[in-house]
C-alpha cells in the first residue's frame, strides 16, 4: 500500500483563506479588526524565525500584528506589566508568549497571567481545564490543526483507535483530549511505554508528538492507518541540513493508508489555527457568532 499524502500545506491555506474572508467580513460588517500581540524574550534563533512568521501571516490574513521583543534578561514584573497591559488593550484579541522562556522567568506563571480569554494558545490552566472537561475553550493550535485534518480526511473519528505518542502539554495531551472529544478510543503512550511497537500498531489513527527524528518506523504501523507527524527534527544527513519528522517517512508511508509529511504536513497548520483561534477570540469578545469548521 501507498498511503494518500496529507497536504497540510494546501489545508492550511485554505483555512488562512477561510480567516481572511471572515476577517474581511468583520471590518466591512462591523468595523472590528482582529489583533494578535506575539510576545518574544530574548534571541532564540528559532523563536525568531516563527514570531516572523506568525507576524507576516498575520497581516497577511488582514489582522493587526502587535510585536513585543523583550531582552533576555527581561524581569518576570517587566513581562507580567506587558501582558497586564495587552490584557486591558481593546484592539487585543489575541496573546501569545513564544516559548522556551529564558530560564529565569516562570513560564507557568508567565502563561497563567495571560486573560483566559486572550489566550490563543490554549496553554492558560483555565482552558486546559475547560478542554479536558468538554467545555468550550480556547484550543492549542497544534492539535487543533491536526484534529481539522482528520476530521477532512475521515469525516468522523467515533470509534477509532487513537493513540498519540507523547505527552506534552503543548501537543500530546491536549490532542488526545480532542481525540476523545471526538469519541475515539485514546491511548497516550511515551517514552516508558511498554512495548510501543505493539500500542502504536493497534492504532487507527497514530500521532507522533516523541521529537525524536525517524522514531516511528512502518514497524509500528497498522496497515491502512492515518500517521500523523507532528515532529520537527533538523538533523544532517549526507553532510547536509535536512528536516525530518518523527516518522521514518518512506517505510511508514508503505503501509499507511494516510500520512503527513515533513515538511508541509503538520507545522503549516500551526500558524493558521493560531489566526483562527485569534479570529474566535475576537469574535467571542465581541458577542459575534463564530466561524464554523475553525474551532473544535
Ligand atoms: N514554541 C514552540 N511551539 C510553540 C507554540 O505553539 N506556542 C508558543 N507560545 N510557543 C511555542
């Protein structure tokens, strides 16, 4: 079998376009503009590079783009000010502080500061909570991506098994949150799992969130399977950069039914549920009915 590539590059510019049309609609119907204040401290090469991202997307959509770049040696009370102060903007509808923080800050508390409601990471405790018991919350973009993409590709996910290998906060246990919401039968497993060939090949849907490059060979998956790769791995091969996931790409896709790639699989989906989530903040601040299809 060769498995059906899941374009997440296509997906994702269709949801971009689907947040611009209503982004549009919002000005001309009611003169209201989505903002997203992206917080950056210190100089993280990689944190650079997505904050730049985040921003050209960002205006791309047709929304306001509030860049904040704080000094590496930013105080905790400097950071709490700023996001004090984001939380009180009007024009605001959206916060995200990249991540890592530099060590001296707390991110936990950090994140907690943020007003629920702005939270578009979905990483504030109140939304972690309001997913995990079914309510309506803000959703982390990552998981929110990949749940849009199976739901496009499978219709509905009751009954399936999932299992999601990883347990971040980020991606793996929110996304078997969503994966529950859905109806399916969750398995998280990690690192410490048993056996994990043999979890991971009862999976009908089978998300690698390990970041571990090349982990999850077609050994571990069922034949006819949805592989969901969430990995980003730069590693060199050949003398050469290259960008893998967590999924040993060629001999998973013998035995899948679906995959994503590596790149233009998962991470193009990152971004624009960030402008979606950003787009259903505002809109909810405004008493506004929301998008359908963008949340989950
Ligand atoms: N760093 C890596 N991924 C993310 C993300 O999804 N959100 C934030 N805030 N920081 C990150």
């Amino acid at each position: 079998m060769t498995a059906k590539v899941i374009d997440g590059k296509a997906f994702a510019a269709g949801v971009r376009a689907q947040v611009a049309a209503e982004v549009a609609k919002l000005k001309a119907n009611n003169g209201i503009v989505p903002g997203l204040a992206v917080v950056l401290v210190g100089e993280d090469p990689a944190s650079k590079v997505y904050v730049k991202n985040k921003h050209a997307s960002t205006i791309e959509v047709g929304m306001n783009s509030f860049e904040h770049r704080l000094d590496a040696d930013t105080s905790e009370a400097h950071l709490l000010a700023l996001i004090a102060q984001l939380n009180a903007d009007p024009t605001v509808h959206g916060i995200l502080v990249q991540l890592p923080l530099p060590a001296h800050l707390n991110s936990d508390l950090v994140i907690n500061a943020i007003d629920p409601a702005k939270d578009v990471d979905g990483f504030h405790i109140s939304n972690v909570g309001l997913l995990g018991t079914g309510q309506k919350s803000m959703v982390p973009c990552t998981p929110l991506g990949c749940l849009m993409m199976l739901r496009d590709h499978h219709g509905k996910l009751a009954g399936m098994n999932a299992v999601v290998v990883g347990r971040s906060n980020i991606v793996g246990k929110p996304m078997a949150q969503l994966l529950l919401g859905d109806s399916c039968t969750v398995t998280i497993a990690h690192s410490r799992t048993k056996d994990l060939e043999a979890v991971c090949r009862g999976a009908d849907i089978l998300v690698a969130a390990v970041g571990r490059p090349e982990m999850i060979t077609g050994a571990y998956v069922k034949p006819g399977a949805t592989v969901i790769d969430v990995g980003i791995n730069r590693i060199e091969r050949d003398g050469k950069a290259k960008l893998v996931g967590d999924v040993h790409y060629e001999s998973a896709a013998a035995v899948a039914g679906a995959i994503t790639p590596v790149p233009g699989g998962v991470g193009p989906m990152t971004i624009a549920c960030l402008l979606a989530n950003t787009l259903t903040a505002c809109c909810r601040a405004n008493g506004l009915a929301e998008p359908k299809g963008l949340t989950a």
